[in-house]
C-alpha cells in the first residue's frame, strides 16, 4: 500500500527525472523492469521505483 509521503510521477515526468525518452520509459514499463501503480487508463511510477532503478544502474569508477 501506498504511503502518505509516496508520490506517484507520470512517464513524462520520470522521462524529465532521469534524461531518458518518454518511449523509453515506456518500454522499461512493458517489458516490466520499472515498477507501475494503473489507476484506471493512467499509468503512474512510484518515486521509490525511480529511485531504485537508478541505484541499481549505478557504477563507481575503476580508479587506478
């Protein structure tokens, strides 16, 4: 269930968060790799979704 401080973002604005296409955006969330609340037709990502696909893409650089 959805917490008070949990905020639902639209493609367009997950899209604007991470530098990535909308039409990408919705590609991660057909092939289901980006978690999706439907609320009817609309399509909204959890914050926390966002956020969690970004730490797990995270790479620290090999220094030498």
């Amino acid at each position: 269930m959805l917490t008070k401080t949990e905020r639902l973002l639209t493609v367009d604005e997950v899209a604007n968060r991470t530098g990535l296409r909308p039409s990408t955006i919705r590609k991660l969330i057909f092939t289901r790799r980006l978690t999706v609340v439907k609320l009817g037709r609309a399509v909204r990502i959890p914050v926390e979704a966002v956020d969690a696909m970004i730490t797990k893409g995270w790479r620290e650089p090999i220094v030498r």
